[in-house]
C-alpha cells in the first residue's frame, strides 16, 4: 500500500447528527462512491468550524444508514415501530440515492 492510501484507510469521518457525534472510517463510505455520503457529496455538509458533517435528521435513523455502509445490509429490529421505518426508508433514498438524481 502507497503513503497515499493507507492516510485514507485512517481518516475519520465525523458526523454531527442532530447532536449525537457518529464516527467511521473514509474508506468505509467511498465503498459506496456514488452515494451522498461516499462521494464529494458530503462536502456540502462540513462545518470548518467543529470540524465534522452536520446533519439534520434523526440520529436514531442515521445509525441504521451508517451500518449500511459498514456492512452492505440495511438491518432495521423488530423494535423499530413501523412509522419509524417508513421514516428509515426516506432516510435510505436521500443518503443512498441521491446522486442518482
């Protein structure tokens, strides 16, 4: 591996989702590359000033959108009440296919 590329695999990405901070790694989202996370995209929600992407959506969504990118499935529980997982499945298309558009 180049200099180049493993600084990638060790970069960060903080998220700032309505108040709850979420970590991963670059080379987990540009795994999904044309995606809004895991392209340039994101860049259109990085605050220079903290550091981090801010987002404004529900944080308890957001972390079934990050194990998206960290495993390829989207895993919703039982749990989760039916209105929430309509409200996932928008989530889904803004973040998954918005380059689509």
């Amino acid at each position: 591996m180049s200099e180049t590329t493993i600084g990638r695999c060790r970069t960060k990405i903080r998220f700032n989702v309505s108040g709850q901070r979420f970590e991963t790694w670059l080379q987990t989202l540009e795994k999904y590359g044309d995606t809004l996370l895991g392209s340039a995209e994101r860049d259109f929600f990085y605050d220079e000033d903290s550091q981090e992407y801010v987002l404004d959506r529900d944080p308890q969504l957001f972390r079934y959108i990050l194990g998206y990118y960290q495993t390829g499935v989207i895993h919703v529980p039982r749990y989760v009440c039916m209105t929430r997982s309509l409200n996932l499945l928008s989530l889904v298309h803004w973040f998954i296919s918005a380059l689509v558009y």
